[in-house]
C-alpha cells in the first residue's frame, strides 16, 4: 500500500532499448502507478532508432500517454551509442522483434513538453531517467527555476565502483556528463541506481521460459527479448544478466527494495582515462555536503519479482 501523500505517477525519460521497455512495463503493470509522459533521448542507439522503438512499444502495449522526441546527441562532443552490445535497433532478441506498428508521436520538442509539465503539475513531479540525462539538463537551461519542481529524479546510471563502457565510466553517464553536473548543480533530487546496485538484481535464461509460459504472442515476443538480453552476459545464457533499468523502475515503485545513502556526487568531465565516471565521496557531511542520494544495496528477490511479476501481467 502506497502513503496517501506518495507519488503514485512518473514521467519517463529514456534512450529506448529492450531493458528501457522492460522498465516502462515495470511502471504502468504496477498498481497504481502511471506514466504521464514520455521524452525521448538518444543513447543506446541514434534518436530516430530510439523514436521508432518507443512508438512501436507504445501501439504493442497500448500505452496511451503522449511520447515526445527529445535530444539527438549530448550536451558536449559526438553522440556515442551502444548498438555494439544492443544490436542496430537496441533490442537484441532470440526470435521475435516488436510489431512494425507504430503509435504516434505526440511532438518533436520533448523539452518543450517537459517543460510545460513541470510548470501544470500541482505538486512535484517524479522523473524516471534511463539514460543520458541531456533532455533534462536542457530543460533547466531554459527555465532553471524548474529544479524545484522535480520532486524526485531516479536515474539508472552511474556508477559508485568501475565502469561497464570504459573502466571507470557507466555508459549513460559516458555519454553526456556535462548533463549530470548540471542537475547536481541545479539542485536536483537526484537518486542514482548505478552499476553496483544494478548487478545485485540478475535474470536469467529461465526466466524467459518463465514468461513464455503465459502462453500469448505477447508472452512469447517478451520471452525473446528478455532472452536475447540475458545472452549478452553469455551467448548461450548460461550465465545471468544483470538487470538495468529496470531496477531503477522497482526501485521507484516498490522503494522497499533498495536502500539508498546520502553521498556528495561529481561527475568527471575532463579525465582522459576517466570521462563520465560518476565520483561518489560516502563521507559526508565530514569531507563534502551531500548532493544526491546513491543506491547501495538491492533486495534482489524483492525487485527481481517486481519486474517479472510486470512483465507476466504485460503479456496476458
């Protein structure tokens, strides 16, 4: 049971890969939470890969809120993406690919949308993040004075130990760190789901089966794309994949199921050897006054049943 006064609705901003869906799912299958809205930003692969996936999703799943096409590339340099591991469309799959029918796209100014949402909402709003943060540092560009209408923004990225896109660098956070700064900057209440709470949560290849047997074509295409992601820990699926976003996702709903420590949080903009990497001082307030609060310990069987709970309940 939610508080009366807890936020039961989000808005999402993703980079639309297979785990971003996995996490969107996670939301709206989880009663009684909503999705406002949608903003879309390119990261695990370019902006028009990630529009078409989005909106393909949407008519899959009857999604009904309005998804805005957001930012084609990050604050600062060129815009890396992660088609290398994901596949061309981000949605490595054993079989099956999502419908080729798309839902329409609500507009092309995914800040403006944000924008005009933060500004109607009659309390703070709840963001989910599950990439790049760059639509969000260009809204508060625009109006700065927005900050304090985001009442909670959980983000899956960073990382408070090493890296998975280069040593010392988590890949939403690789791409665009200037974003990240300027949200810490701003004041942002800002909850970081990094890499090391992220790969406390792990599926695995039976738990596709699982899912298959709900027995609908909806099943089966969930079946192959959580599949298809588990086999990017091991080819054959021996192995378990750690769950991304979609921690992030249960952690928001179900906030039971991760524990969170105040830290002070910078992200390294300038290193050669350490771009993106997210530095987390644990020592505060002694060294360094608390900015943000960063994920540290999962409850791995309480966020794993969450998200497949979700999904089940998406394929019937």
């Amino acid at each position: 049971m939610h508080p009366s006064n807890a936020p039961t609705s989000a808005w999402i901003d993703t980079d639309m890969g297979f785990d971003d869906l996995a996490a969107v799912l996670t939301v709206t299958q989880t009663p009684p939470w909503r999705v406002d809205g949608m903003s879309l930003v390119a990261g695990n692969a370019p902006l028009e890969v990630v529009i078409d996936n989005a909106l393909r999703s949407a008519a899959c799943f009857g999604w009904d809120f309005p998804i805005h096409a957001g930012s084609d590339g990050p604050l600062v340099g060129e815009l890396v993406t992660a088609q290398n591991i994901l596949g061309a469309d981000a949605m490595a799959s054993a079989g099956r690919s999502l419908p080729r029918t798309r839902a329409p796209l609500a507009s092309s100014d995914a800040v403006a949308a944000l924008i005009d949402h933060l500004s109607a909402a009659d309390q703070p709003v709840t963001l989910l993040a599950l990439g790049p943060l760059t639509n969000i540092a260009r809204v508060l560009q625009r109006r700065p004075e927005l900050a304090t209408r985001i009442g909670q923004l959980m983000w899956m990225g960073g990382s408070a130990g090493s890296g998975n896109h280069t040593a010392a660098a988590e890949f939403n956070a690789a791409v665009d760190p200037e974003s990240i700064n300027a949200l810490l900057d701003a004041g942002v209440a800002l909850h970081m789901v990094g890499l090391d709470a992220c790969r406390q949560v792990r599926v695995h290849a039976a738990d596709a089966e699982a899912l298959r047997a709900v027995g609908t074509d909806k099943a089966e295409l969930l079946a192959d794309l959580l599949l298809g992601y588990v086999r990017i820990a091991s080819p054959a699926g021996t192995l378990p994949m750690s769950l991304y976003d979609p921690t992030a996702a249960a952690a928001l709903v179900a906030p039971h199921g991760m524990s969170f420590r105040p830290a002070h949080l910078v992200a390294e903009c300038k290193g050669e050897h350490t771009r993106g990497m997210t530095v987390v001082e644990w020592r505060v307030p002694r060294r360094a006054a608390a900015n943000a609060q960063v994920a540290s310990v999962a409850d791995e069987t309480q966020l794993r049943r969450v998200v497949l709970d979700a999904l089940a309940r998406a394929a019937r």
